[in-house]
C-alpha cells in the first residue's frame, strides 16, 4: 500500500480572476462569476478570486461531481494579485498557487523556472 494519502481534490488547472470579488458571495455568487469569467466552470479546474483590499481569497473547484468553495485570509499583508488592467484571467502552475496563497510574488515563477518579471 502506497504511503501518499488518497487525493480529496483534483486539480488539473488553476484560474486567477483579475477583478476582485465581494467576499461574501457564496458558492452560487462565485459559480456564476466564473461562468461569466472564464465560460465556464471545467471539471477538476480551480477559480481564484480576491477582495479589492487583497486580503482575502475565494478558491471555487469543480470537481466533476460538485462544487468546492474554500476561502483563505492573511492576517497581515496582501495576497500579491494579478493587475486588472493586463488581461481578465491567469493561468498558474502550481508553484505559482503556492506562493500566491502564502502571500509572495508569484509571477516570477515560471515553468521553466526562468525569470520573466522583475
């Protein structure tokens, strides 16, 4: 028997939404922005939304079965986010995901681990 615990969540592509989203919105609120969004919600994909302040954090997935809405909040700082005047989407890698969700710069990650942005 493998050591690794079974997978909850699968997730094969991960969405940031440029505009923020007023965080109080519920599972329905945050399933038709991304309808509106992004086209629609695809299974095993994950949807990022932030409040205008960057504090606070949405994360919608569709699982294929159900929805999966979990929120996340920095006790100090800000989550560092896309700019909304560059484009309404960003897809992220998963090391991306890591270090927006603990609050550091993301877009210096790359796939190739280049350097893209300073």
């Amino acid at each position: 028997m493998a050591a690794r615990g079974a997978e909850v969540i699968r997730i094969d592509a991960i969405w940031l939404a440029a505009e923020p989203l007023d965080m109080r919105a519920g599972t329905d609120t945050a399933l038709a922005r991304v309808v509106k969004v992004f086209g629609a919600a695809r299974p095993h994909h994950a949807y990022l939304f932030a409040n205008k302040s960057g504090t606070r954090m949405k994360v919608l997935v569709y699982d294929g079965l159900g929805i999966w809405l979990a929120a996340r909040r920095l006790n100090r700082g800000r989550f560092v986010w896309s700019d909304s005047g560059s484009t309404d989407t960003v897809a992220l890698n998963t090391e991306q995901l890591q270090a927006l969700v603990t609050g550091l710069p993301w877009k210096t990650l790359t796939a190739d681990h280049a350097i893209a942005v300073l």
